[in-house]
C-alpha cells in the first residue's frame, strides 16, 4: 500500500464532529447501563427495600399479638412474643435504617448537585471578570494604581 493509498482510506469516513459525537453518546450508554444494571443504583430501590421490611415487620408484630392474644397462659405467649415481637421489630428497625440511608444518599447527590452548579457559577463569574479586566485599557489601570499609591496617609482597609 503506498503512501497516497493510505492518506485516501483516511479521508474517507466520518468527521472528527461525528467521531467525537458518536464517542460521547456511546460513554453515556455505558454510564445508563451500568446505573441501570445495578440495584443500588435505581433511584427508588432502597425506598421500596425499606417499605417492605417496615410494613413487614409491623405485620410480623400484629400476627405475634394476634397468636398471644388467643392464649390464657404465659407460657404459650412466649413463643409467639419471640418469634412475632422480636423479629418485627427488628425487621421495623432494618427498614428504618434503610429508609434513612435512602435518605442520606438522596441528600447527598442534592449536595453534589449543588456544588457542581455552584463551580460553574464560579467558573462563568471569573470568566466575565477577566473578560471585563482584558477590555479595560492600560492607561486607566495605571492611571488607578497611581492614585492608589499617593494615598500613604490613610491606612489600607
């Protein structure tokens, strides 16, 4: 293959816009992918993780009662205690956390969010001051920097 060959197989295709437009929407699949393919990753997953094990731990609870409540002696209470009390309550308490924790990552991307906004509010602010400060003309700042400097009588604020 000569070298004029190789320069007209690179001329062909597409452009580097289309290139670099094709690579960017095939990095966003990936990320889409990758947020969709894991559980934690869905925005309501924890909320719904925790709804079930508070509704069921609560259920647990009643049907415990409903078990010690049918009974006249302690003795066959106890069963129903353990196994309907305790295990509601602590399936009541994982749910808890778990809700909380949905809470604690939902506050946290809000947080993220913010601060991303928050540095290209920044970065916009000190693009326009320095465009703003290139238009000003040189005879000005130094005119300005002069009539800073004869002021040595009052002090710096």
């Amino acid at each position: 293959m000569t070298t004029s060959e190789r320069f007209t197989v690179l001329d062909g295709g597409p452009s580097v816009d289309e290139r670099e437009a094709r690579l960017t929407d095939g990095a966003d699949e990936l990320v889409e992918d990758r947020a969709r393919g894991s559980l934690a990753g869905r925005d309501h997953f924890l909320l719904a993780i925790a709804g079930a094990l508070m509704a069921l731990g609560i259920s647990v609870i009643l049907i415990g009662w409903a078990g010690a409540a049918n009974s006249t002696l302690v003795e066959e209470q106890v069963p129903y205690l353990i196994s309907g009390g305790l295990l509601g309550v602590a399936l009541s308490t994982i749910g808890a956390l778990t809700l909380f924790s949905h809470w604690f990552i939902v506050g946290i991307r809000e947080a993220r969010a913010h601060e991303a906004a928050r540095r290209r509010d920044h970065e916009e602010l000190i693009d326009a001051l320095r465009s703003l400060a290139s238009s000003v003309p040189d005879k000005e700042v130094k005119r300005n920097a002069r009539a800073r400097s004869t002021r040595t009588d009052r002090p710096l604020r």
